[in-house]
C-alpha cells in the first residue's frame, strides 16, 4: 500500500512530460514540413517561366506583412489580458478579509503594468509596417 503512495505521482509525473515531449516534437514536425513545402513551392514559382519570380518574392513579401501584423495583434491582445489580470487581482485582494496589510491589493500594479508596457509598445514603439 506503501508504494502505491508513491507510484501515482511518480507515473503522473512521467506521462505529464511524455506528453509534453511529445507534443512539442509533433508540433516542431509540422512546422518542418510546412516550412520544406512553402521553399518548394516558391522554388518551382520561381522557376516558371515570364512574372514567376516577381509574383514569388510577393508572396514572400505579403506572407511576412501578415506574420508582422498577427505578432503586433498578439502583443496587444496579451497586454489587454495583462492588464485585465492586474485589475482583477487589485479588486480581489482589496476586498479579502483579514490581510495581514492593507496594501497588499498594490500586487495587482505587478501585471497591470507589465500590460501596460506591451500595450503601449504594440501600439507606439512596434515597427510598423
């Protein structure tokens, strides 16, 4: 019975990190494979004969314009969400009863802030496009 104590979380543990290993290696996989089909794609546009060149660096070109816009979308959606668990978590901690200080509820500054870091780079300092 002992043992079983200390089986479960030890097997827990293991497939917890199997599953993770294997996940991030499935997904470096497909990342891979798109990767090698896009170069062959852009490589055969290329090849074509008339406006196959010109049309290929475009579509390079239009494909990072939307990688930029999607990474600057991210970075003002994650610094809304910062922002909105700094507030959350100054109201929670101001209305708990029995703090052991009454500023305590000054914590939530921590993530509000860094929100409003990423909002204001997103919007201000990002390059843009």
């Amino acid at each position: 019975m002992h043992d079983l104590v200390f089986m479960v979380p030890i097997v827990s543990v293991i497939c917890v990190f199997t599953f993770v290993a294997i996940a991030v290696w499935t997904a470096n996989r497909r990342k891979e494979r798109e990767a090698f089909y896009k170069s062959e794609t852009l490589k055969k546009i290329a090849e074509t004969q008339g406006a196959g060149g010109s049309s290929a660096i475009e579509f390079m070109r239009e494909e990072d314009r939307l990688a930029r816009r999607r990474r600057n979308e991210g970075q003002k959606l994650g610094g809304l969400i910062t922002i909105a668990v700094g507030v959350g978590m100054m109201i929670f901690l101001r209305m708990m009863p029995d703090t052991a200080s009454d500023q305590v509820y000054y914590v939530g500054l921590i993530p509000l802030l860094i929100g409003v870091v990423l909002v204001v780079y997103a919007y201000f300092l990002a390059p843009k496009e």
